[in-house]
C-alpha cells in the first residue's frame, strides 16, 4: 500500500518555499539520575503561538498513565538561545509564545525509572525508550515527518529500534540518527539504548532483528528457529506481510511483564530463565501473541483506535476482537506450527472455558463493557474486580473459538477464521486505509456465514449469557460435556504479610460475606485458637454445608469475632474430549 506524505509548506516573509520541520535530540548525560534530556527543535511554524502536548496513555495499554508527571520545568528557546514566554494550560500542554522566532527549542528532562514495555527506563545498565512517555507533539501538526537524533550515554555503544535510519553515514559512536512519516510512526516505534546482544533472522520474506537486554538462558540458534517458525505461521494467516523489517526488543527480569504490540515492533518482557521447558512454550506464545498484533490492532483494528487523541481515553467496545482473536491465534498458531499436540491444544481450550465460565464476573460485566471500560477497570483492578469483571482476553478468545466453529460449519469446511480475518484486512486496511465500526465488523462476520449475528452479539458481547458450546463444537469433533459441581466454601482468599494473615478477596454471596468479614481483616484465630496460613485452612477444609465455626478478626486495631456457617455454590465446569477431530470440518479447523 502506498502512503503520501504531504508536507505543510507556506511561504516565509523572504518570499521563499519553506516547510515546516520537528526534530528531536535525546540525550542521557547521567543515566545513573534516571533523567532522559530532550530538545524538540521547531523550524518555520507560523503560528505566533505554539501549542505542545506530552501523550496521557501509550497505544496499547489503556489506561491514563499521566505520562507528564515524569517531566520537569519545560522551557522554550530561540534560535539565538533568547528565552521565549512558555505557559503551561493542562496537565500535559504548553503554549509557547514564539513571536517572530524561525525556530522554537523546547527542552526538557524525562524522570525514567519505570522498566515496563510501555514506560520508559534509565540507569548505568540502559536506556528504553516508550515514545508516547518522552516525546512532545505539536498540536494539530501530528501528521508532520521529522527526524530524531540518539546521543547515547558514553558506555553505550548500541541503538535498536524499527524507525529507519537517516542515512548510513550519520551513524557513529556519537550520534544515531533515524527519521519518522508522523507522530504517530515515532512513538509507535521504541528504543532499546546500551550494550544489548542482537542478531537477525529472515521468515516470510521479511528480515528480523531482535535486541536482548539482560542475562538468560536462552540460546540464539534455538530462537531463530523457533521465532522463524512463529512469524512464518503467522504471516500464512494472512497470505502477506506488511513489514520489511521487524524488531523485537526482549528484556530478561526477573518479573516478567508481558508485551506490547507496535506496527513493525514489539517489545516483550520475560522472567530472564524462561527459555527451557514449558515456560519457553509460554514465551514462544507470547512472540506468537505481539506478532499478530503487527496485522490485528495495528493494521486491523476499530475506527476509534487510530489516529489517536493522546489527550484522552480512547473509548472501543472491540477490544475483545483485538486482544480475545490474538489469544486464540497464539495458541491457534503454536499448533500449526508444531509445538502443540491437538491434545494438548484442546486441553488448553478447555482450561480457558473453565476459567471464564466459572468466574462470577462473567455473569456481571459483557464483553463489550470490558472493552469500553478497560480505562478505568482492566488496569485498575481491587479487591472486588474477580466479583463484577471479565477480562476481554479469555472471554474474548472464547468468542474467537465459537466464530471460527460458525464459520467451518457454515461453509461446509472451506472457510474459517482465517477467511474473516484476511477480509477484514484487505476491505478496511488495504482498501480503505481505516479501523472499522461494530456495525461493519458485523456485516462482514454475516457476509462469511451468511445469516444475521444479531442474537449471537445480544446474547455473548453485549449480554452475559452462556454459549451452548456443545453443540458449536460437536460438528468439529470434539465433545463439550457441562455440568456443575456443588462447592463448600468460606469465600476468602488470604495472604500472609509478615507473619500475619489477612483477608485479600471475598467471593460475593459466600459464607464470608453473609457472615460480616470484609477485605483487609487480619484473620487471628478459629474456634479459640490462633492460627496462621497452614493451620487457618486446615481447620476449615473439612467442614460442610450448615456447620459453623467462630473467627477472630482485628479490623482497625479493633478485635471482633464472628460465627461463620458454611455454605454451598454451583461452579460450572466443562470436560472437553476428542471425539472425531479427524471428520473434515475438524481436520479443517485444527489443521
């Protein structure tokens, strides 16, 4: 697909063509303060006044982070060095009166001391850069191309990222220079800043290169090979890759946090021993997961989610189909690509049903909730989140499973999910270069199994009722058996802090919370004895339905006791088994 840039150009008081430019200089002078140095330098904007905005969220993870709180006292400059008036007007805005002035540098420092894959990072080991938290953008000028220039701290010797570079011969040990179409290409794509290990591999057509930081036991050979086959299984989905080159930034922890998707990008998060095992298996998931991500979310993807306001929430009620469809995929893909069993693929299937079926939240909050209120719920979860929330992930993934059954039914075997997932991408992406609404992702979910989805997205996206997967699923081979376990329960979930045991999470309507005990209730004793973890458990793990016990509690420093009497739930749960997963519409669907 081809992109025109168009570049603002207006004529200067000379009489000349001139254009406006952006660039920017990042520095790291004393890495050891966390502070990145940054100078965005404005030529030639006409404005006599300049509005300047730092990012609240990164793309990708929605939530408000505030990404200005890390930020000191921003000043503004002329080109001969003069001080020009700067007033800052919101929690992330500035204005800068320019006057007169060819050009504008705006300075400021960045406080870097969070290592997430979606905050910035800054000591003597290295430097990562989440564009969104550390560069400005000019208001309503976000479409501008530009250019940035890396001085990397004096023992750091590397620079990876996706961006391209400006030219080979500005490149040295000083000075590493990229350019950007846009705002949103420069943030889309971080940096990985220090002494990283890197090394490349080639799959379907495209050349990848991975920067690792921190110690682990992986092995290079094994991870081209392995990552080869991911990016390789994946691409086959869609026929195409959009990328010529990709970069994955791989940074070994010790907690490992998960990934974050960018448009020829990733940057993952892992515990630095994950790489033997059934946890080189999780890792390998993950690859599977943020790669997709480069075509579902980035390229295909709700109307809301691009261009960005980074001013604000970015409200979607599809974020089940960008996060639930690519947890499908990533387990979807491992099969294909070998490293499952169809055994194991459907055992893995049937633990995500019995997660999501099983949980309160399912019956509480829809899928299309979950998605619009990831802003203020996803990431902020508390006490009471597991009673009243679902997350878009699983449940998603869920929905992913059931539309690709309707879809192999439907068609008789020659169509799948894949089938949608190219349409989607070529109708919208490749055709209309845009994100789509719910009302046209129906439509073309309805073209491909050629009936009306509305019951299906009243009942299961936008209610909470529960699909009958038996009979989706039997056409496919397997068999879906549901029945109910009646449960003895106290409802508490406890934590030892210190020696001392406290009440973290009560499930609604149990034993716990009929009987008066609240969250943070430090649990002392049972029937007139103390107990601790072990022994708390223990004195209740034998009782049944009706039989009571007292429990002492200290609550604000106030010791109460109260007498518990046992109760009964129903937990849903599901047993998959393979019955003829080789008929045609199963040999179709776990190919």
């Amino acid at each position: 697909m081809f992109k025109i840039v168009i570049a603002i150009l207006f004529f200067s008081t000379s009489g000349l063509l001139t254009a406006q430019k952006i660039h920017y200089d990042l520095k790291m002078e004393k890495p050891q303060n966390h502070y990145f140095q940054v100078e965005m330098t404005l030529t030639d904007f006409k404005e006599k006044e300049v509005e300047i905005h730092l990012p609240v969220w990164a793309p990708g993870s929605y939530l408000v982070r505030e990404f200005s709180k890390n930020l000191n006292l921003v000043k503004a400059f002329d080109e001969n060095g003069k001080s020009l008036s700067i007033e800052k007007n919101a929690k992330n805005s500035w204005f800068v009166s320019k006057g007169n002035s060819k050009k504008i540098i705006v300075k400021y420092e960045v406080y870097s001391f969070e290592l997430s894959v979606r905050t910035s990072f800054l000591d003597l080991t290295h430097g990562f850069v989440s564009g969104s938290g550390v560069f400005m953008f000019v208001k309503n000028h976000t479409a501008l191309p530009g250019t940035i220039d890396i001085y990397p701290y004096k023992d750091f010797k590397k620079v990876s990222t996706a961006l391209p570079k400006k030219g080979l011969s500005e490149q040295t040990d000083a000075k590493f220079s990229y350019e950007f179409t846009n705002y949103d290409h420069l943030v889309d794509c971080p940096f990985e800043i220090g002494n990283q290990e890197t090394f490349s591999f080639q799959a379907a057509g495209v050349n990848h290169d991975v920067a690792i930081f921190g110690a682990g036991n992986y092995s290079i050979p094994k991870l081209q090979a392995d990552m080869k086959k991911i990016t390789e299984e994946a691409t086959k989905v869609f026929g195409q890759n959009p990328n010529k080159n990709y970069t994955f930034i791989i940074h070994n922890v010790v907690d490992g946090q998960g990934g974050l998707e960018h448009s020829n990008s990733t940057t993952l998060s892992v515990n630095r021993w994950t790489y033997e095992g059934s946890d080189y298996i999780g890792f390998l998931s993950l690859v599977a997961h943020e790669y997709f991500h480069l075509w579902n979310v980035k390229r295909i993807r709700p109307i809301e989610l691009g261009p960005f306001n980074y001013d604000e929430e970015n409200y979607t009620s599809l974020l089940w189909v960008m996060e639930g469809f690519t947890s499908y995929y990533d387990e979807l893909l491992l099969l294909r690509a070998g490293y499952y069993s169809k055994e194991t693929y459907i055992s893995k299937l049937q633990g995500t049903l019995n997660y999501v079926e099983s949980s309160l939240g399912s019956r509480v909050q829809p899928l299309a909730h979950s998605s619009y209120d990831a802003w203020i719920k996803a990431y902020r979860p508390n006490e009471n989140s597991s009673n009243t929330t679902m997350t878009y992930y699983s449940r998603g993934q869920l929905m992913a499973a059931l539309i690709d059954a309707m879809i192999i039914q439907k068609s008789d075997g020659t169509k799948s999910l894949d089938d949608f997932m190219q349409k989607l991408y070529k109708d919208f992406y490749v055709n209309k270069n845009r994100g789509f609404t719910e009302a046209e992702f129906k439509k073309t979910l309805e073209s491909l199994v050629n009936e009306n989805v509305d019951e299906f997205f009243s009942k299961y996206i936008h209610g909470t009722e529960t699909p009958d997967y038996t009979r989706t699923f039997e056409p496919l081979g397997i068999s879906i058996k549901s029945s109910t376990a009646e449960v003895t329960s106290f409802g508490v979930s406890a934590r030892n802090d210190g020696g001392k045991l406290f009440v973290k999470y009560i499930r609604s309507n149990s034993a716990a919370e009929n009987a008066g005990i609240s969250v943070n209730d430090e649990i002392i004793g049972v029937n007139g004895y103390r107990v601790n973890q072990e022994s708390f458990e223990s004195s209740i793990s034998g009782l049944n339905a009706g039989e009571t016990f007292n429990i002492l509690i200290s609550r604000d420093e106030i010791l109460m006791e109260y007498k518990v009497s046992m109760t009964n739930y129903l937990r849903p749960q599901y047993s998959i088994e393979i019955s003829n997963i080789d008929n045609q519409l199963g040999s179709y669907w776990l190919r």
